[in-house]
C-alpha cells in the first residue's frame, strides 16, 4: 500500500466559483434543473475548494455553446426573466412574458452570430432588449395590438450584427434600446 497522496488539484478562486456558479444558474433558467438541484448545485460550487471540484459540479451543465445553434427561452409570469452580463447568446431566443416583464441585455454578452433572432411575446407585458452602439435592428416582423414596438437605438454600424426581432405584443411593449448612461447626481442609475 501506498502512501503517496495523489497530487491536490489547483485551488479554485472567487472568480472560479463565481463562473461555476453563472453556469449552474444558466443551467436552473434554461430547465435543466429544479430548485431543488440547483441548491444543491451552488452549495458544491460555494464549497469547493479545487477547480476539480467545480469541474464535477458543472461537469453535465454545458452552457449555451459557442457557436452552436442551441435555443433558448425565456418565460415569465408575474415575474421577471433577466439575461445580463457575461452570458453566451444562442442563434435563436424566445421570450414569453405574461404580466410581467423579460429583459435581454446584450452589452456584456458573446454574441458569435452575424444575426441573433428573437421571437417576443409580451401580453400585457414587457420585453426589452438592451443592445451595443452600432447594432442593425429590425421590428418589422412584431405583430402589435394595443401596444408598440420601438426601436429606441442609434444608428447601425454596417457589418455589425443584425437583431431581427419578431413575435407580438398585446396590451404591452417590445423595445430596443442602448444601455442607460448614468449621471453624476445619480450613480446607482443602471442599464
């Protein structure tokens, strides 16, 4: 018998278990997993002390994959649905809100599309959709009932990547707009 231990793995930062935790997160808002696993999930993300431990609690959690023409939706009813910061952007997004509101911010995300597509549906709701300068974008395809769809944003850059949004609103809203800028008299103002 041996009694050489086999070498410890690197130790996992902050940051490390914040990432993991983004993934499992993903992974709850997606429906890949219940609350029940995903407290599960975070306890051995927040406790682990390796990266080879967060690799085995995020091991079957892949995230929306680069380049790949995965979907993804979002579904609020009386509540509220929110994609921001750094979080990777399928080909294809559907967002159905039901008295309430969803919330797309696009600013901080890997976009690794010429077109990202996303089908609204807001019913005496919300759908807002927060882009980078110089985005090309298209609501011709939202079908509206009381209800409007602006395009709040700047002028597009040529070549930069194509939002084609399209879907309905009924007694609602879908906009597109540019993160807010925020003002010295009042900092905590956000996108």
């Amino acid at each position: 018998m041996s009694l050489e231990q086999p070498p410890p793995g690197h130790r996992a930062s902050d940051n490390d278990r914040e990432r993991a935790a983004a993934v499992v997160q993903e992974a709850h808002t997606d429906g890949r997993l219940d609350f029940q696993e995903l407290d599960e999930r975070l306890t051995q993300v927040y406790s682990a002390k390796t990266q080879l431990e967060l690799r085995n609690a995020t091991a079957d959690l892949v995230p929306v994959a680069h380049g790949s023409a995965q979907e993804l939706t979002l579904r609020a009813r009386h509540s509220a649905q929110k994609r921001e910061g750094a979080w990777n952007v399928p080909e294809r997004l559907t967002a159905i809100a039901e008295h309430s509101s969803v919330k797309l911010d696009f600013t901080d995300a890997q976009v690794h599309w010429t077109e990202v597509h996303v089908d609204a549906h807001a019913v005496h709701s919300s759908v807002v959709m927060v882009i980078p300068e110089g985005w090309i974008v298209d609501l011709d395809q939202v079908d509206v009932h009381h209800s409007s769809a602006k395009n709040k944003a700047g002028p597009p850059r040529p070549g930069a990547v194509r939002l084609r949004v399209t879907g309905e609103a009924r007694h609602g809203s879908v906009v597109v707009r540019h993160p807010r800028k925020r003002h010295w008299w009042w900092p905590w103002y956000s996108k």
